[in-house]
C-alpha cells in the first residue's frame, strides 16, 4: 500500500488489516498511527531506486497505489515526477510477480458533461494537469493488463469527505469555521457534487483489490 497515510489510505489500511490481511505500508517519514499494520517502510513513493527492495521486503500478492501529490495538485509539475514514479513502481510490480494492482485515478479525468459518468462512454478530456496525470496512469495501467503482465484496476475517485480530512477541503473547512464562530466563505451553493464517506470509499477500493474487475471502476 502506498499513500497509507493519506486521507485514503489510513481507511484502506484499517480495513484491510481488520479483514485479516497482511498490510504492508508505505508512508512518509514521521507518520504515525500504523500500530496495527504488520510492517511500515517510511519513504517517499518518488525514490524509485527503492521499489525493487520494497516490494522484495514486502513480497505483496496485490499492490494498492494511492500515493500523489497532494500540493496544489490541479497545477503543481510534481503531477509529472508522480506519474513517472507510478509509471516506474508498475514496472517494478510486473518484475516482482505481483498478481495484482489498483491504481488511484480521479473523477475530474472525465470531460465536463451534465450526464452520469461511465467508465468506458463518457470521453476522457481532463481539464487540468493532475487530472491528465491520473488518465495517463490508468492508460498505462491498460497496457500492462492488455499486455498479461498484471491484473488491475484504475479507480476513479470522486468527491471523499471524512476523519483525517485536511482543512482547506470544503466539508473539513465548513466544519471547523462553525465550530470556531465563524461564517464558512461559500459560493451560493449552485452546484450539483455527489460527496462519498471516506469509509466507503475505502470499502469500495477494497472490493475492487479483490476483484477479478480489469480497467476503470467508478
């Protein structure tokens, strides 16, 4: 698991660790609350010299990529280095004999319309550089499964709100300025967004890492 202790993916740890599985988490250095995880690596998923080690560390059967910039992503270059590493760590897993892997993409890879989104009718036109970056990962996910070289699944995450939420995000934001007495800076609220628990999120990459499911899920 890379990315574990992001917003997603101390759930995804948690849960697969209650489920009886072996976790094996990659996380910045200085992170804590991983106690209940068989074995923490601190690093940074963009020292790709270290993939080859960790994942002989490690021995995973499934590899759960959620690891990325989490800096001003719409714009920030660092998109570019982090599709590179993930490029790099999926190069990594077909050498190692991973059976599987579940990539993290983004709802916003999509074009704009007004009508639900599916998976393999709604055209691809992302807007902005962190959303090119994910759609690039989940094409290069494509290849290596249309290639037998892994298994996978590129999972298009829309909008999470839950416990661990940094502040600037809407939900966490509102929050904590009505608790401090303050009036949230808002727009008028016009817009139509489907937010999903971060449990459930998690539940659902679970699902999915354990699935037979090849390319994009929603």
């Amino acid at each position: 698991m890379t990315g574990a202790s992001g917003l997603i993916g101390r759930h995804v740890c948690s849960l697969l660790a209650e489920q009886g599985h072996r976790v094996s988490a990659l996380a910045r250095p200085g992170s804590s609350g991983f106690e209940f995880i068989a074995e923490t690596f601190e690093a940074d998923v963009l020292e790709t010299n270290r993939f080859e080690e960790l994942l002989d560390l490690a021995a995973p059967d499934i590899v759960v990529h959620l690891a990325w910039n989490g800096e001003d992503r719409m714009v920030s270059p660092l998109n570019i280095d982090h599709l590179n590493a993930s490029t790099k760590l999926l190069d990594a897993c077909a050498g190692a004999q991973v059976t599987r892997v579940v990539t993290a993409g983004t709802g916003i890879e999509y074009a704009a319309v007004d009508s639900p989104r599916d998976e393999f009718t709604t055209p691809c036109i992302p807007a902005t550089l962190y959303g090119a970056a994910k759609h690039a990962l989940g094409a290069t996910l494509g290849a290596y499964i249309a290639h037998g070289a892994l298994s996978g699944a590129h999972a298009r995450i829309f909008y999470t709100f839950g416990p661990g939420e940094a502040p600037p995000r809407l939900v966490a934001y509102v929050m904590s300025e009505l608790l401090a007495g303050r009036r949230p800076a808002v727009s008028r609220g016009t817009q139509c967004c489907d937010y999903l628990m971060v449990d459930d999120v998690a539940a659902a990459i679970c699902r999915v890492a354990f699935s037979d499911v090849d390319g994009p899920v929603n």
